[in-house]
C-alpha cells in the first residue's frame, strides 16, 4: 500500500517548486513509467524528461521501479518513493537568539512568558488545542506544548502524555491552575448559569475548536447532562482562542462561551465559574536545557504576580515537575 511520507528538507521543497517537477512526480504517484512514456503523455522530449526525473531522483522524491529487457531495447521504470507528500518545514526568523516554538493549548499566561523571555529568547505561539499540540510535539513541529485534559479516571493530562509519549522521555511542568467557566455579556442579559442553559431559544452559543481541552470537557459534559448538540444555537461555531472566544461576546455575535476567567476579565464581561483546571506544559527532556529560562522564570515571583493579576489562576504549583 503506498504511503504517505513528509518533506522536510529545503532542498526538496526547492526542487517541487517547478510546477513541471511536480507534475511529474504526480504523474509517478499514480504509477511507474519509463521517459518515454512520460515523454508521450507531457508531449515533451526524451531529453526534457530526463533532466526533470533525474533532478527528482537526486532529492530522493524519486527512484528507479525496475527494468525490463524488451527484445533488444532495456526499459526502465520510474516510480515516486511516496504515494503522497505531506510538506512540513518550519521557517524560523534568523536571529541570534534561540527560538523556541510553542504548540498547544491558548493561555494568556504564555504572554507574561513570552514578555519576560524578550531579550534572551524569541518564543513563538501556534495555538492548535491541546490533542494536537500533543501531535506537534511528536512530530517534531514545536518545542514545547501545552494541555488541559481530563481523563476518564479524574486525573489531568499524564494519562494522555504517557500514551502520546509511551517510547520517549518526556517533562511534564505545571504552569499554573485555572478556573473555567461560562462568559457572558455585562449583566447576564440571557440568564445563561449552567450548561443547561445553553438550549434556550435566542441564546447564542460559540464554540471552542475540536481537540482543545475546552471542547472536550464540554462534550463530555454535554453527554452527560443528556443534552444534543444540535439544541444549541451556534455549537458548530468555533474559534481557536479564550480570547477570540470572548471577543464574539463581547462584540455582541455571542451571548455565551465556555472560556478562561481571565479571558472574560480581559474583556469586560460577566463570569459564572464552572471548574478549575492544571495547565501543563509538555516538553522533551532532551529540550530541558534549551527552555531552561522559560522553565526558570515561571517558578519566579515575578510570574506569579503578572499571572494572579489576570484573574482566574492559581500559582501555587506554577513550575513543579509532574513524574510522567
């Protein structure tokens, strides 16, 4: 069965972006061919194909499939090393600082990080939810990640670590607790205090993306409380961020959204707490001395003062070592 490979290096990148390439490399995903051949459906000549082919062959995009002896003629046949491409090069800005890429779950802690971290780190955010975070991390896309996840069993976000890292030393770091509940507009004009309150007609939901631990502990909650998804006005909604989240509330597209206290008092808008939760980042141990700051620095007084000061957080476990 062909598989699926991903493409990492510059150099292959370079070579796909002749359209011809990829058109021929295409062509070979679908199956082997000869020049000739290849020649005959691009309606180009032998010579042009050979050039194209071998500068192909030499990133390693393509390979000799085999050769046939036809009466006296020898055929050979050409086949992609991969069924498809899946292309992922991470272009980081040319500095002299060390760049660390954060993959996760949004956090508005992560700023004061990433503002105190100015001068000695660049630190860059792409906020994915936590499952896919997760993802990132393994594949090697980011350097750290960061999860609220609720396990079956009660316990937050090492179950999941343990099976997304069963073959790789990881740390698990906390970075602080937070209390997530329902932000509503100034005054509650909806009388929105519960989940199940969401169904009523006129109440307009958003959403948060699938694989954010956001989303997850709603359906979870929603399963639960017995109550379809398809009752509330705006489930299929969604947005990335606490903060875009709030944003739709306060800008009157929403009436309600399941968010950090710390988004809504960003905003301005009224809170009915639900829950609190332990943030964890996630990183490999080999990238320990790397993030070393960014690990010092949240284990400081100054992050804990910036961070309380945003409402909605607990501090006093921020930088504690979870075993995994």
């Amino acid at each position: 069965m062909p598989n699926v490979d991903s493409m990492h290096s510059f150099e292959s990148i370079k070579v796909l972006a002749d359209a011809r390439r990829l058109e021929v490399l295409r062509m070979l995903m679908a199956s082997p061919a000869t020049l000739t051949q290849l020649g005959k459906r691009l309606k180009r000549s032998a010579a042009w194909i050979r050039h194209h082919v071998a500068a192909l062959e030499r990133v390693g995009l393509v390979q000799l499939h085999e050769t046939r002896v036809v009466g006296r003629a020898t055929e050979k046949y050409y086949r992609a090393a991969a069924g498809a491409l899946l292309l992922e090069k991470l272009v980081l800005p040319k500095t002299r600082l060390p760049v660390i890429i954060f993959s996760g779950s949004h956090d508005p802690a992560l700023q004061a990080v990433a503002d105190s971290l100015g001068q000695k780190q660049v630190f860059l955010t792409l906020y994915v939810g936590s499952l896919n975070g997760l993802t990132n991390l393994r594949q090697g896309v980011c350097h750290l990640s960061g999860i609220h996840l609720l396990d079956e069993s009660g316990e937050y976000n090492r179950p999941f670590v343990r099976h997304f890292f069963a073959d790789r030393e990881v740390e698990l770091v906390t970075l602080a607790y937070r209390t997530q509940g329902l932000m509503v507009a100034p005054g509650n004009p909806k009388s929105v205090r519960r989940i199940q309150d969401l169904p009523r007609p006129g109440t307009r939901f958003v959403n948060r993306n699938v694989g954010s631990g956001t989303r997850l502990w709603f359906d979870r909650e929603l399963h639960r409380s017995g109550i379809g998804s398809q009752s509330i006005q705006g489930y299929d909604l969604k947005v990335s961020t606490h903060t875009l989240a709030a944003s739709w509330i306060k800008t009157g597209k929403a009436d309600a959204a399941l968010g950090l206290q710390a988004a809504a008092h960003q905003c301005g808008l009224d809170f009915v707490p639900l829950f609190e939760e332990r943030y964890d980042l996630v990183l490999p141990s080999e990238a320990e001395k790397m993030l070393a700051p960014f690990l010092d620095f949240i284990q400081t007084s100054a992050f804990r003062t910036s961070v309380n000061a945003m409402t909605g957080y607990n501090t006093a476990h921020s930088g504690e070592f979870i075993p995994v």
